[in-house]
C-alpha cells in the first residue's frame, strides 16, 4: 500500500509518520509537507532514511502539483493533516486558512476522485483530520459528539468545518471512500512553540511571562499526541467509509489550571523554588471568538474500534516537559528559525 501522509511534518502529522513508518514497513509512506513555520523535518530525523519513507515539498493549494503527484505515484490512501491551525493567525489573515484548508482540501479530493474513479478497487481511503472546534462552545455541562451540529467561531473552526463538509459531500456525490475524525487539543513533544503549553514550557524555562487570555477560565480536552496518531491508525485501518468519529482525552482542563500545574512541575523539575514560575503569569485581554469550553465524547470510539486514550494529563504532561528541557537544541532551532533556513536549502524544488 503506498500512502500519501499530508501535513506530515508537523506536530501532529510527524507522529503519524513516525507511527506508520515504524510499524508498516511493508507500507510506502509518502509524507507531503509545505514546510511552513510550522512544518519541521528535524522532527522526523530518526525515521528519515527509512526504505519505506518519501518526503516531497508541496503545497497542497497548488493543484496542477498535487494532480501530478497523485498520478506519479497512484496513491492508495491519504490521510489528511495538512492545514493552517492557529486561531489568533486566522483573525489576522483568515484567506491563507481558506486557501490551504478548503481550497487544498478540494484539490487533494480532486486528485483522489480521478484515482477512484480510475480504479475504485486500488484507492481504498480518504481520510481526513479535523477538529473538535468545528462545534463550536460548550457551557457548563455536556460534550460533543459525532452529531453535534456544526457552529464555528474562528476563521480557522470555520475553514474546518467546510473543510469536512467537502469531505463528507464528495463521498455522498461521488462515492469517493472517506473518513473524518475530529479531535481535541493535543500536546507533547516536537509541537511548534505558538500553542499553549509549549509555548508556556519555554517561557518558563527563559523566565520570561506566561501570556493567559482572560481570566484563564476556558477549558480545554488535552489529548497526548501519541494517542491521537494512535487512534488515526486504528481508524485508518478499521473505521466504515462514510463514518465519523471524534477523539478525545477525556481530560478537562481550564487554562489556569494547566499553566499551575506546568509551572509547580518546572519548579520541581528546574529546581526553583515552589511557587516561583506562578509568578510569571500574566493576564492579557482575551481573543475575540474565543470559545469558553470544548469537550469530546469518544465513546463511539472506543466501543466501535476498541482506542482509548494511554495516558492522564499530569503523565503526559510531565514527559511532555521532560522531552523539551532534554531537547534544547530543537527548541532553540524551532524558536530561531533557524531550521527553516536549513531545509529550505535542501528542498528547493
């Protein structure tokens, strides 16, 4: 089976690579990334002179590209990550998210459909991964499941949410073979330093100010990554075309919380004493669209297909930290850019 993996250099997508690389071997595993910000090959270093690994520099909105590709390699599957995924970059350029997460999309379903429509028999999956903020908030009580209406806040939830009704449209109109998944927030090692907790762990550990919108008061369902690539493998592999399923930690958390919890960790861990990173909080005015609480319910899941999630928050939390502080190299490169630098030399094409 030869797979083409999108967005699989980044956070997420790197441990779906490392994971189908490492127990597939009888698998090719094409990983097409455009290398932005975001996108890191040092992420995938101990994987990268695999046989059965391919790395190829793309952009998934360029569609004469990505018609070409598909017919170089007459993919079997896709699984789908590539997208713009910070919330506070699309309030500030909402068009770049339209343009990689639904017009890419379109042309990656594009490409497909030719393949399918070709030979059903050899494109056996479409699969495509998407968020729990396509719901919108939560209040106070209750949690999201595979039937919750759609009610995006955010440029980004909004990109996502058309993102997977093109999804769903295409296995409707055209019978293309599709699955979608939709998943909580996610940390743990090789995440890019603009999100919540390792943008926290760095800070600390430079002693510089913990940023915290609002009051600190929206909660969030923390998923550790290799979990999350986890269950992608075992819905890739066994999931009913046409179905849904959300993923989740089952592990709430308001953004306080979390922050508390990290810097008494990193007192620990750093050998400060106790209470001294809580001192570098710091409250900022909140982001516009902000929603107040998400919330997975994943029992579809884990009846269904048998995944739940390994690992409890403080768990994952502390090997999280643990791996930043023993990799300070990849965090100096990441925050410095300087990897970008590098690779771009490399992959001019």
């Amino acid at each position: 089976m030869k797979v083409l993996i999108t967005g699989g250099a980044g956070f997420i997508g790197s441990h779906v690579v490392r994971l189908f690389v490492n127990k597939y071997p009888n698998y090719t595993i094409v990983n097409l990334d455009k290398l932005t910000y975001a996108g890191n090959l040092a992420n995938l270093k101990d994987i990268e002179n695999k046989p059965n690994y391919t790395f190829v520099k793309g952009d998934i909105v360029d569609a004469d590209f990505i018609n070409k590709l598909f017919q170089e390699h007459q993919f079997n599957a896709v699984i789908h990550l590539a997208a713009e995924s910070h919330v506070d970059r699309s309030i500030t350029n909402p068009l770049e998210f339209v343009y990689t997460n639904v017009i890419g999309t379109v042309n990656l379903l594009n490409a497909a459909k030719t393949l399918y429509k070709a030979d059903p028999s050899k494109f056996t999956k479409f699969y495509h991964v998407s968020t729990d903020e396509v719901y919108g908030s939560l209040g106070d009580t209750g949690m999201f499941t595979e039937t919750t209406a759609y009610d995006p806040h955010s440029p980004y939830s909004a990109s996502k949410a058309s993102s997977d009704h093109f999804v769903r449209a295409y296995h409707d109109t055209y019978k293309l073979p599709c699955v979608i998944s939709n998943c909580s927030n996610n940390y743990g090692p090789y995440h890019f330093p603009e999100k919540l907790i390792p943008l926290c762990i760095n800070n600390i550990k430079n002693n510089k100010p913990l940023p915290i919108y609002g009051k600190g008061e929206n909660v969030r369902d923390w998923l550790f990554v290799e979990d999350h690539a986890r269950a992608i493998d075992v819905i890739f592999h066994n999931a009913a075309l046409g179905s849904t399923y959300n993923i989740g930690g089952h592990n709430e958390w308001t953004n306080i919380d979390v922050i508390r919890l990290l810097c008494d960790m990193m007192d620990d861990k750093l050998g400060r004493p106790k209470g001294t990173n809580q001192q570098l909080i710091t409250f900022v005015t909140d982001r516009a669209g902000h929603d107040l609480r998400y919330a997975i319910d994943s029992t579809k899941l884990q009846k269904d297909l048998g995944w739940k999630p390994s690992l409890q928050f403080e768990e994952g939390l502390s090997k999280t930290v643990d791996w930043y502080l023993q990799n300070e190299e990849w965090l100096t490169n990441v925050t410095s850019g300087e990897y970008a630098n590098y690779y771009e030399k490399q992959y001019q094409n």
